[in-house]
DNA sequence: GCCAACGTTGGC
DNA sequence: GCCAACGTTGGC
C-alpha cells in the first residue's frame, strides 16, 4: 500500500465537490503531464491512500483524504473533442493520457496549509516542497502520519 | 497579475 | 539530440 498527494484547483474540483458525488467516488480525471501520467497508469493501486490537495486558492493546502478505488485506465475525456481535455493526438488504441478513480475519506476541520508544511522541519524532503508544480505525486508514510498530526490543530 | 520553475515543441 | 522559444503551473 503506498502514499500519493493529488492536487487540483478547487475551483474545477475541491474535496467537497468528491464528497457530494455518488458514493462519494469519483473519477482523478484530466491529468496531462506524463510523469504524472506514468505514475497514475503504473503505480496508484485501489486502497492506496491519497492526499488531496487544494492548489491556486484562497487556503492552499492539504483539504483531506481519500482512497483509491479503481486502478489506472484511459481518460475518456482525451477522446471526448467537447471536452477541455480533449486531445486530438490520443487513439482509442493507443491512449496517451489515464485516470484512476478515488473515494472521499476525510475533509478535514483546517486546511493543512502548505506554508506550515514547508516550516515543518520533518517535511522538508517532500515533493511537495521540492517539486512543487508535479500534480500526482509520491508521499512516505513518515510524511502521511506526519501531515495527519498537523490536521485539526 | 507577476514571475520563477519547469515541461513541451519544433527547427536545425 | 540540442536548445531556443514558448506554454503552463502555481505560490505569492
């Protein structure tokens, strides 16, 4: 089982939109960067665990949790030309982009905002800080357990 | 809105 | 395969 962090503005989609779809499921769709790309189709697995991230916002931060449900699979959205993700490059037998589908777990009280997690001195390797424009990214369990004890505070 | 960091494209 | 030009991300 590993760790991720995905981001997305929460003005496209936040935590909140997550927890109000059907069974509060929904699909990490419209990723266009291929290291992100290769880490959603290689090695996000259903029940590892993710952060979900608020980026471009008021409260930037990590907003809460969720699981992954279904492991990666092509983006329809690369195929659909009425989409903002379309891409008239991909074939339906050889799709470029995937998404995985997550199911909300926790919003948190308090955004944890990233300012904190970048005065966190137990923090400072993560990709978060160091690599910061990646937007499907890797996080250890020391940093997950690490963030988790900064929530609600 | 600015701008630094980084990713992609395309000419050669 | 190099690299300049250009586009995007995302914090501030």
């Amino acid at each position: 089982m590993n760790y991720w962090l995905f981001k997305s503005e929460p003005s496209e989609y936040s935590i909140e939109d997550l927890a109000a779809e059907p069974d509060a499921t929904g699909v990490w769709d419209g990723i266009r960067n291929y290291q992100a790309r290769n880490t959603l189709r290689d090695e996000v697995k259903p029940g590892d665990c993710v952060f979900f991230y608020h980026s471009s916002c008021q409260k930037v931060g990590i907003a809460g949790t969720m699981v992954v449900v279904k492991a990666g699979y092509p983006d329809p959205a690369q195929f659909d030309a009425d989409s903002h993700y379309y891409d008239a490059k991909a074939e339906a037998t050889k799709p470029r982009w995937y998404c995985v589908d997550v199911r909300h777990q926790e919003t948190f009280d308090v955004v944890v905002p990233l300012s904190e997690i970048k005065q966190n001195p137990s923090l400072v390797n993560m990709a978060l800080v160091k690599q910061s424009r990646l937007s499907i990214q890797p996080v250890t369990a020391s940093e997950w357990k690490e963030i988790l004890a900064m929530r609600n505070q």
